[in-house]
C-alpha cells in the first residue's frame, strides 16, 4: 500500500514538475557585449581626391614661333637643365615699342613679385623658429612632468604646419626667381640688340619633376603669356576631403587622418594642414542641397610608401576629431532611447534589467560612457521586441 502511495506521489510530482516546466517561460536568446576600458576615438569619414601641392603652367615669355614641343606627359624635367619649349623671336616684334614697354613692365612685376616671395619666405622662417623654440620647451617640461601631453601634440602639429609653409613659400621664391630670369631675359630679346634678336630662345623647367600636361604642342606663333605646358612634381601630393560645414567645425590643424581604400595594401597617415574658412554648396546624390568645406590634408608616409599614388585619385580619410587613451566605452549597438536619455540592458543574472546611462562621445561602434556603468558589466547587444525588464535571458549559441 505504501509503495502504492509512493509512486502515486512520484507521478504527481513529476506531472506537477513538466506542467511548470512547460509554462514556465522561456528564456530568450540574445548576444551579449561587455563594457571596457579603452582607447576611444571619434571621425569625420568622408571621401576625397588627391592633388599636387605644387603645380606651374609654363607661358611664353615672349610673342614668336613656337617650334613643336617634343615632351610628353609624364616626362621627367630638372630645374634649370630641361629644356621645355623653343620660341624663335619675330622681328617686326622686336622692334615694337609697345613690346618693349610690356617686357619692362614684366621685369619689373617679376622684381616685386620675388621681393614679395623673399619677404614670405623670411616670415616663414621666423614663425617655424618659434615652433621649434616651442616644441624643445615642451618636450623639456614634459620629460620633467610639468607639461602635459595635450600641449605637446598641438606643438608637433604647430611645427609640422610651420614646416610646410615655409616649403610652400619657398617653392613660390623659386617660381618668382625663374619668372624674373625669364622676364629679363625676354627683355634683351625685344631690345632690338643685333647679338639677342636672332638668338632662339630656350624655356627651361622652372621645377623640377615631371610633366602633366603639354598645352601647346605644335608648332605655332605665339604672343607673350599663352600657356604652353604644365609641369609638377607627382609624389608631392596633398588631399582635399570635403565635409559638412557642421563636421569641420569639430576639425583643427594638426588632427591625424587615417587614409584609407587608396589602392594600397595598408592605410596611410596624415595630419591636417588646413581647414577652409569658407563653405561651399553642394548638392548630394539624393539631391539634398549641403554646404561643405575643403579640408587639407599632408600626407606623412613617404611617397615609397605610395609608389602608385597619383594626382587626382579618390581616396577615403577618417579624420580624427576627439580621441581618449583611457575611458570607459559600450558598444552602440546595445543602445536604445528611453524617453529621458539612453539606456541599457544589463544582465543580471539571466534577467535583461534597463540601466539609464549618461554618455560622452561616441563613433559609428562605441561610445563613452560617462555614468551608469562599470567596466566588466555585461549588457545585450542588438536588442529586439522580446527583450524587456525582467525578462529572463540566455546567451545565443553560435
């Protein structure tokens, strides 16, 4: 009778068992992410093209025959050996006062024009002392501990902009010093003087380089400043990313820029030189009227880092706008909107439990987390409808 009674007991309680099991709700399967301490970085991506730095359109200097020009693009030029084009001056020309008087005038406008560039250059100069002056004191404090690393990177970047304004105007003496040689030198030929006037006239490389474009190739009667060929130096290279007026305010001088989907195995570094102090409108492939601006970028790489990299070339940059070595940051996918800030689902042993949360900065994967959380938690990642306070969940299996 007892053993009766006992397997009728059993069989009530594994009824009672299989009931609440079947009832019992299930736990729902979610993927799961943990909050860490680490490096955080926030981007303005945007894509652009390269271009040279430095680019000069070779004029004649004076009105004659152009013989044909036997360069061709991507022919290399050495400054002051190459020869570009040949002008054999006409005499009627020559004896022209009216021809005269504009040689002088170009002489004389290529004599102010190289004061100009001498006085750049020297301004230059005396600005890049100074960051360096800057950046030896910081360097100095900071190996002390009086100076903080913030302060340090804006003087590395102060001296890199200097540096490359101090080559950019002396890449504008040199110009000015060639056009005065060639302005002079186009003077004595519309002199009139016996030993100048039947001398051919030689246009040689003001840079060195290669060239980009022949304008006039064939043989042709030309007056005084028609373009005839554009020379560069093609591993000189800088970026243009347009962004969004509303992004390039948060962009100073000196931010890193990532570079990358150029072509290359690797992405390349840069910093930025320059951001454009006026917008421009643009309208996008939707049709939506922006307004943008050009931002400048150097590229740090040297150019046997990026053999195959050319004028023109799209490129696509991550321009760093806010970066932390050491903060504490949640995947944004496990944000959600409550009606008073963002917030979380945390797991807490099996249960999905909402934790409000304050944040700071974040980028397309990660965001700050200012309050609410601490590293090591564990919260849901992608949470759908069935997620809710209190609900029981359970990792998803792969």
């Amino acid at each position: 009778m007892r053993t009766r009674h006992l397997v009728l007991i059993l069989f009530l309680l594994g009824a009672v068992a299989a009931l609440t099991y079947a009832l019992w709700p299930a736990s729902v399967p979610v993927d799961l992410a943990r909050v860490e301490r680490g490096p955080l970085r926030t981007t303005v991506d945007e894509d652009g093209k390269t271009r040279l730095k430095e680019r000069y359109i070779v004029s004649a200097p004076l009105a004659g025959r152009l013989s044909r020009v036997t360069l061709r693009e991507g022919d290399a030029v050495t400054a002051g050996q190459t020869i570009l084009a040949t002008i054999d001056p006409m005499d009627p020309s020559l004896l022209d006062p009216r021809a005269l008087a504009e040689a002088t005038a170009r002489v004389r406008a290529a004599e102010a024009a190289l004061e100009r560039a001498g006085a750049a250059v020297r301004r230059a100069a005396a600005a890049q002392e100074l960051a360096q002056s800057e950046l030896a004191r910081l360097r100095e404090a900071t190996a002390k501990g009086a100076g903080s690393t913030q302060e340090l990177q804006r003087a590395l970047a102060e001296d890199v902009i200097r540096r490359e304004e101090l080559r950019a105007v002396g890449f504008d003496r040199d110009i000015a010093s060639f056009e005065l040689e060639q302005a002079r030198a186009a003077l004595l030929h519309s002199s009139g003087e016996p030993s100048q006037a039947s001398v051919r006239f030689d246009i040689t490389a003001p840079v060195s380089g290669r060239v980009l474009r022949v304008i006039q190739e064939s043989a042709a009667v030309v007056t005084a400043g028609s373009p005839l060929i554009e020379v560069g130096d093609p591993t000189d290279l800088e970026l243009v990313i347009d962004v969004l007026s509303t992004d390039a305010v948060a962009i100073r001088p000196g931010a890193q820029v990532s570079i990358e989907h150029w072509g290359g195995e690797a992405p390349l570094s840069g910093h930025v030189r320059l951001v454009e102090p006026a917008a421009f409108t643009k309208f996008s492939a939707l049709g939506v009227e922006e307004q943008r601006v050009n931002v400048i970028i150097d590229l740090d790489d040297a150019p046997e880092a990026r053999p195959t990299l050319g004028d023109g070339y799209r490129v696509e940059a991550r321009i760093v706008t806010w970066e932390s070595p050491d903060t504490i940051k949640v995947p944004t996918s496990a944000l959600f909107r409550t009606q008073k800030s963002w917030a979380v689902f945390l797991a807490d042993r099996g249960r999905a439990v909402t934790r409000e949360v304050a944040l700071g900065r974040r980028n397309a994967d990660e965001a700050q987390v200012l309050s609410g959380l601490e590293p090591g938690d564990t919260v849901v990642a992608y949470p759908g409808d069935k997620v809710r306070d209190g609900v029981r969940i359970a990792p998803r299996r792969p």
